[in-house]
C-alpha cells in the first residue's frame, strides 16, 4: 500500500465514521425530540398539580378552622357541664339539709 492509496483509505475510514456518527446523532434527536402536543399535556399535567395543591392548602385551612371551632366550643361544653355538677351537688346538699331538718321535727 503505497502513500496515496493510504490517505484515500484514511479519508474513506474517517468520512465512515463522520457518516455513522452523524446517522446516529440524528437517530437520537428523532426519538428524544418532544412534541408541542407532549408539551401542551406537560402544561395541563402543571395546572391540574397547581391546582390540587391550591384545593390541598384550602382543606388544610379549613380543617385548622373548623378543629378550633369544635375545641372551643367542647370547652365551652365542659364549663357548662361543670357547673351543671356543681349546681346538682349544691342542691343534693341542700336537700340533705332540708330532709334532716324535716326529720327532727
């Protein structure tokens, strides 16, 4: 092999190699390229997150609300209850008092 058949051979190889690699290249971007449909549906995809995670933080709230409400509104049932007992007790020791007294005389 002789020098110009050397360099035709190295210039076949290297225009080869540019050729695959270029194939392969264009290969990729064919299959990874992403369409205006996939990204109109990537963008629906974000809204509809968007918004049940708004819907999320308005339970939350809510949940927070309607939970101290109901604390406050048990507490309020226990002091009533409290003073009901205290008044039932109030008056069994006043009709104690009363029933001893009737039984002396």
């Amino acid at each position: 092999m002789n020098r110009t058949e050397f360099i035709i051979a190295t210039a076949v190889i290297l225009f080869v190699a540019f050729a695959l690699g270029w194939f392969a290249s264009w290969l990729v971007n064919r299959f990874t390229r992403v369409t205006q449909a996939d990204i109109g549906e990537l963008e629906k995809m974000a809204q509809a997150l968007h918004d049940a995670e708004e819907a999320r933080e308005e339970q939350a709230v809510y949940v927070e609300r309607r939970e101290s409400e109901l604390a406050s509104l048990m507490a309020q049932t226990e002091a009533e209850l409290r003073a009901a007992m205290d008044g039932l007790r109030t008056a069994r020791r006043e009709n104690d008092e009363l029933r001893k007294q009737l039984e002396k005389n």
